[in-house]
C-alpha cells in the first residue's frame, strides 16, 4: 500500500508490526526450549523458559499501548484500523502460547521417571508441527498473505490427528502400569498445551484473513481432536 | 440504483441504508460543467429519505457542486449546465414547471460559515415562515418560531433573548440558528455543506447530535471534510474524486472495508 501523507504515520504502524514480529520470535523460541526442556527433563533449561515468560507479557502490554496510543492520535480507518485491532488480538494470542509453553516447562519439574522414547518422539513431532505453523503463521503477517494463513488453518488438524494418537498411547501406557500414571497425566497436559498452541496460530490465521479481505471468515474449521468424545476401556479390561 | 451508470467505476451491492429507506432523491447520469470544465462526470445516486447521507472527496472533486445541484443553487453560476436528471420525489427538479423558490424551501440549505440575517433571533427563523405564508397569525408564527428553534437544540440557549440580533450568538448557536431557519419553512430535505467546519469541536459535537435528533424527519445531505464526522454522523457515504462517484456504501462498511483503492487510500489518509 502506498505511503500515508503524515510519515510518522506509516512509523507508527510500521513499529507496531515489527514489535509484532519480534514478539512472534519470542514465542516460538519459546515453545521450542519448553519442549526441549520437558522432554529431556532439563529442570534448568525449564527454569529459564518460566522465568522468560514475563518479557512476553510485557510486549504484550507494549503492543496493547502502542496501539491504544495510534487509535487515540491518527483515528485509523479501513485497513489501517484492522491492522492495529489484529495486532491486539494476535498480541493476545502469542501471550497465551506463552502461557502454554510456559505450563510445558513446569511439567518439566513435574515427571519423576524417564519418558519413554516413544512417547518422547511424539511430542517433539506435535512441538515441531505447531512450531512449524506458528512460524509459517507469522511470515503470513509479515507478508500480508492471506492464503499462506489459509494454508496454516487447514493444517491445524495434523496436530489435532497427532495429539489423538498421543492421547491413546499414554492411556495404554498408564493402564499397563499405575506407576506411569502421574508422569502420562503430566504428558497428556503438555500434549494438550501444544494442540492448544496450534490453535492459537489458527486464530492468528484467522486475523490475518480478516486484516487482508475486511470480514470474518465464515469457514468452519476442520477440527480431527476427537479426545474430548473418547471413551476409557478400563470396564473392558477387568 | 442504475446499474448502467456505474460501467465506468465500482458496482457495489446496493447499500442497506439505501434498501431500507424510501428514495428520496434519485440521480442519474448527471454530468455537470462549469463552462469548459467537466465538474461531475455520469453521476448516479440515490438519495434515502429520514436517513442522513455523507458525501466525502478532496477538494474539487464534485462533491459540493453535486449537493449544490439538488436544489438548483447552480442556477446562480451563469456557466453552469447540467445534463441527466435528478428527481425530487419522482419529480424532475430541473422540471421548467417548477418553482425554483417552492424547490428551495422544501429542499433548505445551511451553509459552512453561519449566515444568520442581520435581525433578531426570532426574525431570523420567522422570516421564511412568513414569506411562504405558512403562518395563519402572530400566535402561530411564533409556535412556529419557538418549535424550529426547540428542534435545533438552541432554545434553551436564547428564549430570554429573542429579540437580540442573531449575529450576537456564538458560532455554534449561530450555526444552529441557520438550521432552526431552514427548518422552520418545513423542508423535506437539509442540505448541509460543512456545517461544522468553522466550529469548535464542542459546538460541532451539539451540531451532530442535532443531526442525529432530527434525521426521523428529514432527508438529510451533508458534505463534510472530515471523515471522522461523515463515519459519526451518517448512514450513508459516497465518496467523490475528479468528479467521479467512485464508491456509494453504508457508512458502517465504507469505513471499515472500502471496496475501492481510491477510498480507502482517501479515508485512510494516503492522498488529499
């Protein structure tokens, strides 16, 4: 789009979307060392993570200002005004997939016994996946690309297909062994963080359809979680 | 709305506020010259009735002439010709059997710079009923008087002062005086080209919360440079640019979701 007549204008919407994309990069580091730390329960390195949660919420309240402070000096219209509301909206979200990662970590803490390989392998895989589509959600911003967040939506079900099969293997897991029933019950709430966390960048998505065509979008999304409707085989076995 | 007139720019779908309200006015293919000068070029519109309606555009983009011709204030301009047609009701307004004073009074205007007569408050608002004969006597003519004034939010203001010039108000109340004047000869439609540009923002905030009051009854057109004020104020917008109506909507979409890159680099403040 071409340039506003008032430069510090096109400043302020220009710092309010690199703060964006910094705050992006914090996020996904994030998620990438909780996963890291509660996989290889690395207590020090989920120490850290927990610790850094605080500089996200605070770009949070940065962007939220910044802002605030745009709709109060230059009253933005059309695409300028949808701009400044999904930063605070995608703001929001990258501040609760903070949060998330953040719960990973501490769960780090949480596991007494060695997880096994297999399970381990998975949850990287769901923390790759959804790191991959925060990633991918966050060039779709920078670029204003509409079908790339497209793309990034309909996605989000190979995590959702994953965390199903995840969700399984941990109820074999702790039916075969009581003693696994703490360490499967913190895992199933990380594996539950990280689908959380794709859905979160579904709603980026979501924004970033809104910023670049001006209305909602009306799609349902295809959603392949089918943990909450899964019933437990206890009765079965005994 | 003509679908033919719109060939040449934007066809949006027809707005809400234009479905749900009456027609009012109703142009098409107006083009306007002011002796070589092409000053509106194919212009079609319609006007709603109890609703207000916002034109929007940089200077000279055709906008003010437009609002000028709906009730004929052009006529003055010896240069000026127009071709198409615009109707008052279904009316032609360029009609030759219509009077361009009985036009004028049920189509009243308020000017940018607030023109009261130099009389007393209650002369400016009396003067018109009188000339049209709209009042049976005394008794009814200052019903008449005190009801406009009510209606244009000024007669808190100046009923212990009736009787002192109008020129001794404030910019604002002078400002609402004029619309207590135009209301007063029971018009159909209010013409208003930038009413608050010569205001402050208290006196221009009364002047929209006026418009808001008395949109139930009339047919109201207002030209504006400020796009926060046709976004407040308006149900409908059209904006205006080299004499070309590039884009009519509900005001509550052209603002958020323009159609055209023309508006949205206008409203979002990328060209003057």
């Amino acid at each position: 789009m071409s340039d506003h007549i008032v430069k510090a204008y096109d400043n302020d919407l220009s710092s309010l979307k690199s703060m964006l994309s910094e705050m992006g990069g914090k996020a996904e580091e994030q998620l990438a060392l909780s996963i890291d730390a509660l996989v290889r329960r690395d207590t020090k390195l989920a120490d850290s993570v927990i610790l850094a949660d605080e500089v996200l919420d605070e770009m949070e309240t940065a962007i939220e200002e910044k802002a605030v402070l745009i709709i109060a000096k230059r009253q933005p219209m059309a695409k300028d005004l949808r701009n400044v509301m999904v930063a605070v909206r995608i703001a929001a979200d990258m501040e609760r997939i903070g949060d998330l990662a953040k719960n990973i970590a501490k769960r780090a803490h949480a596991i007494d016994s060695a997880i096994p390989r297999r399970l381990a392998t998975g949850l990287e895989r769901m923390g790759q996946l959804s790191q991959n589509q925060l990633k991918l959600v966050l060039d779709a911003f920078a670029a204003d690309d509409s079908k790339r967040a497209m793309d990034v939506w309909r996605h989000d079900d190979d995590i959702d297909a994953l965390y199903n099969s995840i969700f399984r293997e941990l109820l074999t897991y702790m039916m075969e062994d009581p003693r696994m029933i703490s360490a499967c019950t913190h895992l199933l709430f990380a594996a539950k963080n990280i689908e959380r966390i794709g859905d979160h960048a579904t709603n980026i998505a979501e924004n970033i359809y809104y910023l670049v065509n001006g209305e909602m979008l009306k799609e349902q999304r295809p959603k392949k979680d089918k943990t909450s409707t899964t019933p437990f085989a206890f009765a079965d076995k005994a | 709305m003509n679908d033919m007139s719109f060939k040449t720019v934007f066809t949006p779908p027809e707005p809400l506020a234009i479905k749900s309200h009456p027609h009012k006015i109703v142009a098409k293919n107006v083009d306007v010259y002011y002796g070589e000068k092409h000053a509106i070029h194919n212009l079609s519109i319609t006007i709603p009735d109890k609703a207000v309606s916002a034109l929007i555009g940089p200077s000279g983009c055709g906008k003010s002439t437009f609002l000028r011709s709906i009730n004929r204030m052009n006529d003055t301009i010896p240069s000026c010709r127009i071709t198409g047609t615009i109707t008052f009701d279904g009316q032609s307004i360029y009609d030759k059997a219509v009077d361009v004073v009985d036009l004028r009074a049920r189509i009243g205007m308020v000017f940018q710079k607030p023109n009261p007569f130099p009389k007393s408050i209650f002369e400016n608002v009396a003067y018109g009923p009188r000339i049209h004969g709209l009042a049976k006597d005394k008794t009814d003519l200052e019903r008449i008087v005190t009801e406009s004034l009510k209606r244009a939010s000024l007669w808190e203001e100046v009923k212990d002062r009736l009787s002192h010039p109008g020129t001794g108000l404030s910019g604002g109340q002078q400002q609402r005086l004029c619309i207590a004047r135009a209301i007063a000869v029971d018009p159909e439609v209010i013409l208003m080209d930038e009413p608050c540009s010569a205001l402050d923002p208290i006196a221009t905030a009364r002047i929209e919360e006026l418009i808001h009051d008395i949109k139930e009854k009339y047919c109201i057109v207002i030209v504006t440079h400020s796009m926060q004020q046709a976004a407040r104020v308006s149900d409908l917008t059209a904006f205006f640019h080299l004499g070309i109506l590039v884009e009519v909507g509900d005001t509550d979409v052209l603002f958020t979701n323009p159609q055209d890159k023309r508006t949205q680099d206008y409203i979002t403040g990328r060209f003057g």
